[in-house]
C-alpha cells in the first residue's frame, strides 16, 4: 500500500530501488578456508539471486575487482583505488545497467590534500582511504540520487574522525550544486556507541540532518562467525530530506554453512517520493569530540 506514493515509472508501476553494502574482506592466504578465493563463487551466486540495483563493496583488493567485473557481467563499475596504483583498495559501486543510468561520478582521498590519490593522514594506517561517489537516475522514470561509498580507517579514530569531515564537505559541495536523495554507506570502523557515530547523527548537509537507516541492526561484524559478540561497524545514512521516502533496511546473514565474508550485508529498500518537501534545518552547535586527546571541533 505505501507503493501509492511513490514515483511511477512510465508503465505506471511503482519505482522501488534496491541496494546492498557488504565489506567483502580482502584476499589473503592467512584467511585459510576463508580466503576470498574460497568465496568468490558463493558471493556472486548470492549476489545475483538477490539483484540489487547497486552493490557497494568495500576491502575489494588486487585481482578481486576483475572477478567482480567479469562474473557480473549485467553491472556498471565505479571504482578507484585508494593508492596511486591499481594495487589499492577499491570502494567499488556496482549498478544494475537495466534499471539504472550512471550520470556523473567521481572519488576523493581521505586525506589533508582529497584531490591527490594515494594521500592518507600522517597518523593512520598505511593503507590510503578513498571515498566513491556516483550519481544515478532510475531509466524508467528519472529518480535521481547520489550514493557515497567508504571503508573508514581501522586504526586512527583520529583519521576517522577527519576522514568523515572530509566525506562531509564534499557531499556538501556536490548537494550545493543539486539537491538530491543521497545515500552514504559503508564500512565506518565504530560502534554506535561512540563519539563519531554521535558525531554523524549531529552533522547536517545543506540543513538536512543525516539519519542512520540501519539502527535497527544489531550487528555487523562477525569474522566468519567466530565472534560471540558481534560488532557493529556497518552503516547507511540519509538525510531529513530523503528519510520521507519509504525506505526498508535489513540485514542479509552472511555466516551460515559457508560464510560470504566476515561481515554481514545490510540490504535497503527505497520507494522515491515524486515529490519531497525540502525543511532546512539551521546548523547545530555541535560540541567538540575529544579523541586520545585531541579535539576535534
């Protein structure tokens, strides 16, 4: 029944878009039986009975980018690596060609200099950090947003903590050219009960408070099932403006009789409105978050 106030396509059906996020750890040999080698075959065969509209992947490393590429045949691509050379991370967006068109994208480095690839903070792990960013439009019907991919440092939370300020800004700049739905998903490296993650539920974009879609889940993180305490470090955001579309989230297990990674997957459900009240919000004062010491204002 909440399809009624959706957008309609041109065949006058309801428009409904649906995305996945999984960190789908890198390969390594010391992974044993669970390396992605191990892996590969069962993720893409659940990948395409589930058929997302977009896969936002996270740890897509090495030659695991062309394995995605080359049993995915029905999707687009959008990736960089977080290093100067191919041999980084790739934050990659996967989109269903069929039902989505790619109008613009691009991607940024977490990092004092975002335009430079391969640059990173001087207090963080080795590995660059790199956002991905993509703008989409429904080909039957013309519902537009823009989808932000990242895997946050699992190190600093001082990177994380900069590395958000800079996502930040450049969702900013890019909704100041045109306001439209966005999604900022991935795997952040923070639980909800830390001071980033009240950090982001604080910020605003433009006035529009961003919202977590996945604070019903529990839990994220598991390593291949081992943990007794899973953790949560998976999120998708929106904002005050998309929040009033219908939008679904649940999570997709990933640790049954053969794990997909160590990480669950996050599924999202979105029935655009064709036509959304814009309420700005005025900037909150948000108090400075302290980190090992340093303030971050």
């Amino acid at each position: 029944m909440y399809f009624l106030a959706g957008q309609r396509g041109q065949e006058g059906k309801p428009i409904m878009i649906s995305m996945i996020t999984l960190n789908v750890r890198l390969q390594t040999i010391l992974d044993g039986p669970n390396q992605f080698n191990a892996r590969k075959e069962s993720i893409v065969t659940w990948l395409k009975e589930e058929k997302p509209d977009i896969v936002a992947l996270q740890e897509v490393v090495g030659g695991m980018l062309d394995a995605f590429r080359e049993s995915m045949p029905g999707y687009g691509f959008v990736a960089r690596s977080s290093k100067r050379s191919p041999k980084g991370e790739y934050t990659a967006i996967a989109f269903l060609k069929d039902t989505l068109r790619l109008e613009d994208s691009g991607a940024f480095w977490l990092s004092p200099r975002p335009e430079k690839p391969g640059s990173r903070f001087f207090l963080q792990s080795p590995d660059p950090r790199v956002c991905t960013w993509a703008e989409f439009s429904h080909r039957n019907g013309g519902a537009r947003f823009r989808y932000f991919n990242t895997h946050l440092d699992h190190l600093s939370p001082l990177a994380r903590a900069r590395g958000l300020e800079v996502v930040f800004r450049h969702m900013a700049r890019l909704q100041e050219r045109e306001r439209l739905p966005l999604f900022f998903g991935g795997d952040f490296n923070f639980t909800p009960q830390s001071a980033l993650y009240a950090t982001c539920l604080q910020r605003t974009i433009l006035g529009q408070r961003l919202v977590d879609l996945t604070d019903s889940i529990p839990s994220t993180f598991h390593w291949f099932g081992a943990m007794k305490r899973p953790m949560k470090l998976d999120y998708v955001f929106t904002d005050d403006m998309t929040i009033g579309d219908v939008i679904q989230a649940r999570l997709l297990p990933t640790d049954g009789e053969k794990c997909l990674s160590d990480h669950h997957a996050i599924r999202l459900e979105w029935v655009p409105y064709e036509k959304r009240p814009v309420h700005v919000m005025p900037e909150p004062a948000i108090e400075p978050v302290v980190i090992q010491g340093v303030v971050m204002d």
